[in-house]
C-alpha cells in the first residue's frame, strides 16, 4: 500500500464532485502535478476549504490513490488570495500563471521544482504588483510580471525564445523578425514566411524581463509609446508558448491590451 506523503502545493484547478466533495488539480514541488479529492471541502465546517483554493501555497497532505489521491491534511503557508482576486488585472495575469504553470509541468507525477518555485514567485510578486493607473514606482505592472513568467517557464521547460542572436543559423543580432516555428528572432536569410516583424525594442524587452533586468525597464517604463510594446512584448512570448505546447492557453485571451501595462500610450 502506497504511504501518504506531504509536499508543497498549488491549486490550479477544482472540479465538484458530488453534493460536499471537490476534486482537486495540485501543482506540487515535489509530486509535480497530483490530482486528489478533497472530501466535505465545499460545507461550511470543513477543516482546510478555503486552504485548498488558488493562489494559496499550501503544506498538503495526499494518501495516493490508483486514480485519484485523498487530500487528508491542509496548512496555508502563504496567501495572496485577497490582494489578486480583489483586481481584475492581477487576477486573470494570475490565472494565466497557474494554466501556463500546469501545462509545463506535464505529465502527472513528474517533479519540476523549478518551475514551481517560479509560479510561486509570480504569483507572489503579482499580489505586491502596480494597479489602478496610479503613480508608477518601479513599474512592476501585471503585465509586465506575467510577460516575465511566461519567458522565464519557458526557459525553465527548454523552450526559450533566442530573443538576440538568429534562431535558425546563430548570427548575432538583434534581428527584425520573430517566428515560434523557427525558435524566436531569426535574420533575414532565415527568415520563414508569416514571421512577426515587432520593433527591435520588443525584443529587448523580452531579454530584460527573461533576465530580471528591472532597472532597465523602470528606466523606460515611463516613457510614451511604452505601453503598445510591453503588450506586444507579452503577444509574442505567448505565441511562443502556444505553439511549443500545441494548443492554447485560454486564460491568456482574457488578458487584455488595456489591462496590466500602466502608463503613457
């Protein structure tokens, strides 16, 4: 008999199952994706309901099962529930961590700790992240945050985008043409048919936000015309990931062009 185990965890998903019962879909650190049910989590005195909900990072508790595990035991360790589902942008740049999360991580029971400890991050600096079109600070938009995730998951998973040198033949860059098809910028000698032709300045977005690089974004964040490339910026990054995973991430249509990017147009 398979013994129970504990492992850090993030709801992703949550099915109803019966009249008090609710599958859960966890991305875990350590179990990678596991789904489990959680009994009588939906009545009103049940011991860890709103402990297994999402944007929650939880100490979970699982008696493995043949197809489904048994949650026995939930502790929140940190949540950022309120601060994220209390702001439209926060929250679908949110959902759109946890869908991209879970469609990295793969098949059930393969561990990817390093992508868990991104989504983490993100989903902890979306819950502190700039909203409401006031004042810019730092600029850390949610936007430009899930911008960020998506290309740092993505290298994490082995699909970078080459956002400088060609994809295809390895010429320094920068270059002016972007395909997922052919792997990210590509020259003009590599160039396929439909290839995205973004400003230069898109791409070395992308290379900032990939690395980290928020000093330089603070220093253009508020500069006119920003806004139309931190949105394209977030387009291509998002074409790349579609592509590599072979089908859509849903949650990311409802990240919308006015949302997430604050500042001069």
């Amino acid at each position: 008999m398979a013994e129970s185990y504990r492992d850090r965890a993030i709801v992703v998903k949550r099915h109803d199952l019966g009249e008090a019962d609710r599958i859960i879909v966890l991305f875990t650190r350590g179990h990678g994706i596991v789904r489990a049910v959680a009994k009588g989590v939906r009545r009103a005195k049940s011991r860890f309901g709103s402990r297994l909900a999402p944007f929650v990072d939880v100490d979970v508790q699982i008696h493995p099962g043949r197809n489904l595990g048994t949650v026995t035991g939930a502790d929140a360790m940190r949540t950022w529930a309120a601060p994220i589902v209390d702001d439209y942008a926060r929250y679908t740049c949110a959902c759109g961590v946890l869908e991209t999360a879970e469609r990295l991580a793969g098949e059930e029971g393969t561990p990817s700790p390093g992508l868990w400890d991104l989504t983490v991050e993100a989903l902890d600096a979306l819950a502190h992240s700039e909203t409401g079109g006031g004042e810019r600070i730092t600029g850390r938009t949610p936007g430009l945050l899930l911008t960020a995730y998506l290309l740092k998951a993505m290298a994490e998973s082995g699909w970078a985008p080459s956002l400088f040198d060609c994809a295809q033949c390895g010429k320094p860059g920068p270059h002016k043409a972007f395909a997922p098809s052919a792997g990210g910028a590509v020259c003009v000698e590599c160039r396929p048919p439909g290839a995205a032709t973004p400003p230069t300045d898109v791409l070395r977005l992308m290379w900032w936000l990939a690395h980290d690089r928020w000093d330089y974004v603070e220093a253009v964040a508020g500069h006119r015309g920003f806004r139309p490339l931190a949105a394209q910026a977030r387009g291509l990054a998002t074409a790349h990931l579609q592509f590599h995973l072979g089908r859509r991430v849903s949650a990311l249509t409802f990240v919308d062009a006015r949302w997430g990017e604050e500042g001069p147009s």
